[in-house]
C-alpha cells in the first residue's frame, strides 16, 4: 500500500518544438519534472500534507521515480493561440481533513483568469464538503470571502502557465501540476 503524501510542491512549465510530444516534454523539462514516471491522479489533497516550495520538493526525489500528480495540461499548434493551464488548491483549517485540487485548461485565458478560475473551483469543491453556502450568481471573490469568514477554508492558491502557440506552427505545450511526494 502506498504512503499517503506528506509534502507537495506547485510547478509550471511551457514548451515549443515541430512534434506534439516532444512539446510537451520540454514542458515538463521546464517545470523540472520530465526525469520522473508521472501518473495522474484525481483531486484529493491529502490531510496533513504541507505544500514546500519546489526546490524542497524535488530534493528527496530520484529520477525515474513514480511519482502521483495532479496535472492540467494544453497544447496547441495553431499560430498566436493563447493557451493555459492551472491547479487550484483549496485547504481546509482542519489539517485532519483532506482539501481539493482543480485542474484547468482553456484557451483564450491568462494565467490570472485561468488561477482564478481553478482556484474558484477547489473551493468550491470543498465547501461543498464542509456543508458551507454556496451560491453560483456571486463572484469568486465575494465567495471566497464568505468562506474565508466562515473560518473553515484556510488557504487557496493556485499554480498557472500560459503561452501563445508559437508565431511557426510550432506545437506549444503548457503544464501547471500538483506533484506529490511521501516522505
């Protein structure tokens, strides 16, 4: 049985090159994961996790390990397409309880909208669980505040990347993800 995570780190990359992989490789060598066997996983933050920065992160990790992610990913090789992807993350105050992950991945969006809206979309994932209002006509911000009053949700952030396809056709990659690891 595998450990539960115990830390987590937020990375982003974007990548460029004439093949749809190879793109997407070299965005993953930018956010500094592309030596280690990803596998997606759905959006659960576990309880007691702590979120270290991702030089931490990455120095207890050996390349080749498997290590579980939650990751947006979009590519494009349409010129001047503007691209984005982005992980919300929503934490509960109790650290007994597991928060949400959101993955997001759009086109037409900057890494402010695109945050935003993951962001929007972990909370509101975990207020759900935690039987606080919810109403879909208000704001993000004007939810967060509630939630934020409420005392219950203690942290929300996200982690985004954007990019225009390039100008040559080129296949543009971008990767935002969640990467965790069990001490």
């Amino acid at each position: 049985m595998a450990a539960t995570a115990t830390k987590a780190f937020l990375t982003k990359g974007v990548g460029r090159h004439k093949e749809k992989l190879a793109a997407f490789e070299m965005a993953l060598r930018n956010a500094g994961i592309a030596q280690f066997n990803l596998v997606t996983v759905s959006s659960i933050f576990p309880s007691g996790c702590k979120i270290v920065p991702k030089k931490e992160g990455l120095k207890s990790l050996v390349p080749g390990q498997i290590l579980y992610v939650v990751m947006s990913r979009a590519e494009t090789n349409e010129p001047h397409r503007h691209l984005a992807a982005s992980i919300g993350v929503a934490i509960p105050k109790n650290p007994s309880m597991y928060g949400y992950l959101s993955e997001h991945h759009g086109f037409g969006q900057t890494d402010e909208i695109a945050g935003d809206y993951a962001e929007d979309l972990a909370a509101q994932m975990l207020a759900t669980i935690l039987n606080l209002p919810f109403d879909p006509d208000k704001s993000y911000d004007e939810r967060r505040d509630q939630w934020k009053l409420s005392g219950e949700i203690v942290k929300t952030r996200n982690i985004s990347q954007s990019a225009r396809g390039s100008k040559d056709g080129l296949w543009t990659s971008v990767v935002a993800a969640c990467v965790l690891v069990d001490a």
